[in-house]
C-alpha cells in the first residue's frame, strides 16, 4: 500500500541516490550522495539496496510526518534528531509512527545528513537515478507541503520510551569536525610541476564560500603559494574524473566533486580517492583540508575494506530484521562493490 511523507520544514533537502555511474560516457554528470559512504549505511541500515533513493539534507533544519508507521535510518553529519520530541538515534533504524514529527536539527561538524526510509521511496528518475542534475534543470528538491509517495511492508514495532532504542547494529561512523584529512593519489599532470607538487602536501587549505556540488575551492593561508605547472605545453580541454584536484591560474585549488562537468581544460595535480570524496562531501566553507598521498593500490585495497565494512552491517541488519519479522529488501551476502573506475577509485 502506497503511503506519504509529508514536508514540514524542507530547509535545503533533495531525494537522490548514488547517481548515474555511467553517466559520463554520454557527456552527463553523476550526480548522486556528495558523502556516498553515509549514504550507502543509511540504506544498508533499513534493508534497502544501495541505489534506493532516499533523503540528502544539507545544512539546515528539515522536517517531516509519515502517514503511517515507518522506519527510518539518519547518517551523516552530527544533528538533534527527534522523534516528537524525543531524542533519537543517529547511525541506527529508528522507529517514527504514523502523524509523529520526524526532525533533524542543528547540523554540525559537517554538511550533510542522509535519511533512508524501509521500503520504497517513490522519485521520478533520469537514466537509472533520481539524482538531481543542475545542468538539465532535473531534481527532486523538497519544498514545505510537498509529499513523497512510499511503499511500507514493515510490521508495527513498539516504540520506545524514555530514548531507550530499539537497534544497536554498529555501523562505523566518520570522523567529523571542521578539519578533514582527504587521501588523494597522483593525477596524470602530476610531472608538469616540477617538484612544486609537494606544496599540495605541506598546506592547510580553506574551504571556500563559492563550493558547491561541482566542486569546492580551495585556497592556502596568506603567503603561501599554491604548486605551479612549469611544463611550457598547452593544456587541452579533456576528460577529468570525479576527485580531479585541479590547478587553475589563480590562487584557489578546484576539487571536482560530483556535480562537475565530463571534460576542463586545466592541470590536474592530483585525484581524490573515493573515501576522500565522501569526507569532502561533508567539508563547509570555512573547514579546512589537508591533502595525504596514497597510492593506488592502497586507494583500492581502503576502498575494499569500507565496502566490506557496509556489507558487514547488511548482514547484521538481516539477521536482526529476519528475527524480528521485519521484511529485507537485499539479503545479506555480499554485494557487489561500486566499480572502481576513474571516476569512483
């Protein structure tokens, strides 16, 4: 049976996944979770496959009311989650009955919030996803009054009093803050800057106000000067992938995160990893990075043991849903990782 989730407070929120992975071979953006690790244990956490949409709020205050009685899982960055009124857990299934106020409030140590919902939540979709693209104008954004049709098979289950929850499941959590640590491997320009490379290294850079889902700009401490390409070539406008770190004429690095365009035209120092990605996915303007060098083995092998990590937690979700009579949407053996390509290595 078809029910709603009606929009109390929408603040900046959007239904999305994971995005069109292969999107880019037809010229088109991504798109999808900026932090898909969050994204990806939501889901996990409520039996839903790792593409099912579901929730991205960024920044400010959302809130919303189920039609009937619901389960829901809220990632990402530290916030007040509550219940009407009563506080709930974050990185854990939480129990929201029909006409009560689900709220995420007070957003902090990062951007971005992911709620999942057991069942299926109903998106219109553009090639496979219903990641919103800025450049067709596509989107699933949610304004205060909007209803989002879902699909509930989930039996009732007793809410608890006195925020005592009803899961412990163990999912990982990231660290957060206002300072953020990103892995990057070498970028194929990487020989054009003759040894300046290593200032990428040994700078703290600020996040700027113009970042966005594009890309986040990224300028270093007064005085300091940002890697300078000395190779005398011209740089043709090519192909760059998601996590390209990007050397403009200027004082500001450009990381490409998942809403940049297919193809640039400026050296590309160095590639975020997709761990990487998910971390800035989380960096405000303001926050600062520093820039760690791994190489592709390692980025590969860290990429590995977190898919292993979120499948771990499928697994415990279907054990616990299985025994308590909860339906589970994806079984529990492993699942296939996202391909690692240069867009998501």
């Amino acid at each position: 049976m078809a029910e709603t989730l009606t929009i109390l407070q929408p603040g900046i929120s959007a239904v999305t996944d994971l995005g069109r992975r292969r999107a880019s071979r037809v010229g088109q953006m991504t798109g999808g979770a900026s932090d898909q690790y969050s994204a990806e244990v939501a889901n996990a956490l409520v039996a839903s496959g790792p593409t099912a949409p579901l929730m991205e709020l960024m920044a400010l205050d959302f809130a919303m009311v189920p039609s009937t009685d619901i389960l829901v899982a809220v990632t990402g960055a530290p916030a007040d989650v509550r219940v009407d009124g009563v506080r709930a857990a974050q990185w854990e299934p939480v129990v929201v009955p029909a006409g009560a106020t689900l709220s995420v409030t007070r957003i902090r140590h990062g951007l971005r919030v992911y709620i999942a919902v057991h069942g299926a939540v109903h998106a219109r979709s553009l090639m496979n996803s219903c990641a919103p693209d800025s450049v067709l104008g596509f989107g699933n954004h949610l304004a205060s009054g909007d209803t989002i049709e879902i699909d509930v098979d989930c039996p009732p289950i007793r809410h608890p009093h006195f925020d005592i929850p009803v899961f412990r499941l163990g999912a990982a959590r990231p660290r957060f803050g206002d300072h953020w640590d990103v892995p990057v491997t070498d970028g194929p320009d990487i020989g054009d800057f003759g040894g300046t490379e290593t200032r990428l290294f040994d700078t703290t850079f600020t996040v700027g106000v113009a970042s966005n889902h594009i890309g986040l700009r990224l300028a270093p401490p007064d005085g300091h000067r940002l890697p300078e390409r000395t190779a005398a070539t011209e740089m043709l406008s090519r192909g760059v992938p998601i996590g390209a770190v990007e050397v403009p004429a200027g004082n500001e690095l450009l990381v490409l995160h998942r809403g940049r365009g297919v193809t640039a035209g400026y050296p590309v120092l160095a590639v975020v990893t997709t761990i990487g990605l998910s971390l800035l996915g989380q960096a405000r303007p303001g926050h600062t990075v520093r820039f760690t060098r791994t190489g592709i083995d390692s980025a590969v092998a860290a990429h590995r043991r977190r898919q292993s990590d979120i499948d771990a937690v499928r697994s415990r979700v279907h054990t616990v849903f299985t025994a308590l009579g909860i339906p589970t949407h994806v079984g529990p053996g492993p699942l296939p990782s996202s391909a690692l390509t240069l867009e998501s290595a």
